[in-house]
C-alpha cells in the first residue's frame, strides 16, 4: 500500500485506500484459485453513516463495526451483517433479517427495479403468474 503523502483538511496524514486494495487482492485470489473468479463489491463506508464529518463516537461505531464483521469473516461466517443490539455488538443472519423485517418491496416494483439497475444486477424473483398482484418481499431498513 505505501505510504500517503496527502493530508485531509485538518492537516492529519491520509491512509491509503485500504478497501480498493482488499478488493483487487479478493478478485486476485479467487481468480487464481476458484473457477469463474469472485466479484467483490465494494461501497466506500464513509458514505453510509451520514453525510456530515465523522466524530469520536461515529469513528469508534465505524471501528466496531468493522472489527466485528471481520472477526465473523475470519471465523467462517457468511449471509450475515454486523449492528448494535442493546449496546452489544452482534453478528445479525441476513435471512432472519430480511424474514423478520416489518418493511416489504415489491420485487417487480420502480424501486427495486432502480436498485438492480444501478448495481448491474439481475433480478432473481420469480416471475409474476398472470393474474397475480405484486410480488412483495421483505426488505432491510
């Protein structure tokens, strides 16, 4: 990775992009070793707290998040997402997430239809039989 010559505005060192690196040495390995390949996605974090600069209690929630999820990646798990359930960090099944969740989506709808264009990915629902309304599937909040 090297070092970073850049400062941010505070006049602090920037890291290097960590999460470009892992992704392209992810897409290596499995290139190498797996036929087919993977493809990894990878969403910048800082996008998905919220739009203002971090502070201390958002850059140890960052932190925590992110040493738990790879705690559960190094201990073998998959399908599963990493939150805050009564001041415990917890590793949260994605199946259980997504059955138990209040919110539904209709996987014919405008919106999902958006969400698979926008991330290059098709649409796996079964399609609608003639006759039958929409399709509802849970959805994450």
């Amino acid at each position: 990775l090297g070092e970073s010559t850049e400062a941010d505005k505070s006049g602090n060192k920037k890291l290097p992009a960590i999460g470009q690196f892992l992704k392209k040495e992810i897409e290596s390995y499995f290139g190498r070793h797996v036929p087919g390949g993977a493809t990894v996605k990878y969403v910048d974090p800082s996008y998905m707290i919220r739009s203002c600069p971090a502070n201390a209690a958002d850059s140890l929630y960052c932190m925590q998040l992110a040493q738990n999820a790879v705690h559960g990646l190094m201990a073998g798990y998959t399908g599963f997402s990493v939150g805050c359930c009564n001041n415990r960090m917890v590793l949260l099944p994605i199946p259980e997430l997504v059955a138990t969740s209040p919110r539904r989506m209709d996987c014919w709808g405008r919106t999902w239809e958006r969400v698979l264009s926008l991330t290059r990915q098709p649409n796996t629902a079964e399609k609608k039989k003639k006759g039958e309304g929409s399709h509802y599937a849970p959805m994450l909040r």
